[in-house]
C-alpha cells in the first residue's frame, strides 16, 4: 500500500508508482471521483475541439466531400 503526506496547503505527492500506473506525468491534472464511500484517482482528459465531430462522416455515406463542405458552411 502507496501512502502520501498531505501538506499544511493541503497537497500531496502522489508516489511515483501511482503516477505511473496513472500515466501521469508533471504539469498534467487528476481529479477525484466519489463511488460507494471511496475515492477514486482518474486522470484528467483535456477535450479536445475536434470531440464533436467524431464520427461524423460516417453518417455522411456516398456523399463527396465538396457537398459536404458546402452544407457545413451554410449554402
């Protein structure tokens, strides 16, 4: 069992294990998820602008790529 210190700020340093299985690295954020009376560490994700269009030419099948452009733009 990893333990941590926790700071007069309130910090810690997570152990170099728990970064690691975490594939955390400096700089980069965690956040903490509450389930059935535990907390639970996750890495934090930055979304990405892109996100929102995943997947989205395939619902746009046998269409060519000009039309498809064109509808995004609005004409």
């Amino acid at each position: 069992m990893d333990t941590a210190k926790i700071t007069a700020k309130g910090q810690i340093t997570l152990p170099k294990k728990i970064r690691e299985k975490l594939g955390v690295a400096e700089g980069e954020r965690v956040y903490f998820v509450e389930k059935n009376g535990r907390m639970i560490i996750k890495k934090a994700v930055p979304k990405s602008p892109f996100d929102p269009w995943v997947g989205f030419l395939k619902a746009q099948k046998r269409q060519k790529s000009d039309a498809i452009v064109e509808a995004l733009r609005g004409r």
